[in-house]
C-alpha cells in the first residue's frame, strides 16, 4: 500500500507489514494487529470514529500507551478485516486524531 498523506506521520507503525487480510507474521502464525489511539470525550467524536469504524472498542477513564488525557477516551480496534487500510486512512484523516499506534497487551 501506498501512503498517503494523512497517514504519514500519524499512523506509528508499517501497513507494509500486513497481508490483503490485515494480518501480520509467518505463515501458519498470522494474527491482526491491535491499535489505539485517542479521541476528545464526547458523543459526537465517538459516533464519526463509530461511523469509520464500527468495531471500534471505546475506553473511557484509561489513557492507554498512547496516553490519553482526562478530556479524552480511548479508541481499540485492529486490522482484520479488508478494509483496514481504508479504514486506518480514514482515522488518521480525522482532524482531531493526532497519532494512531500500536497496541500491546500483555
């Protein structure tokens, strides 16, 4: 995939990396990527990110890697899907979506 520019310098990590599927690894060990990123509180923002996205995990109250503020909730979602570049650019073409990263969970 392409670049294109609202995802260059917001989304933190390499869509180079997934399959057509949006899966990542070897074969015989593929499995989605998680990410997150945060939106301002309000049901507005959360009803355009669910618009987008509508497996996306809302957070409130946790400020997550990306380290979300008190004014903020945090977004979950991942790449399985088709569409995830698609869905990824959308996000990332949001005007108050400043940085979408990967999500760890140990």
């Amino acid at each position: 995939m392409e670049p294109h520019e609202p995802l260059v310098g917001v989304i933190g990590f390499d869509l180079c990396e997934m399959d057509a599927d949006g899966l990542v690894g070897p074969p015989g060990g593929k499995r989605a990527l998680d990410y997150e990123f945060c939106i301002p509180a309000g049901a507005g923002f959360a009803a355009q990110v669910r618009a987008i996205d509508a497996t996306a995990r809302l957070s409130p109250g946790s400020p997550g890697r990306v380290g979300c503020g008190p004014d903020e909730v945090l977004v979950l979602g991942n790449t399985h899907r088709p569409d995830f570049a698609f869905v990824l650019q959308q996000l990332a073409g949001l005007p108050y979506v400043e940085r979408i990263e990967r999500a760890w969970f140990e």
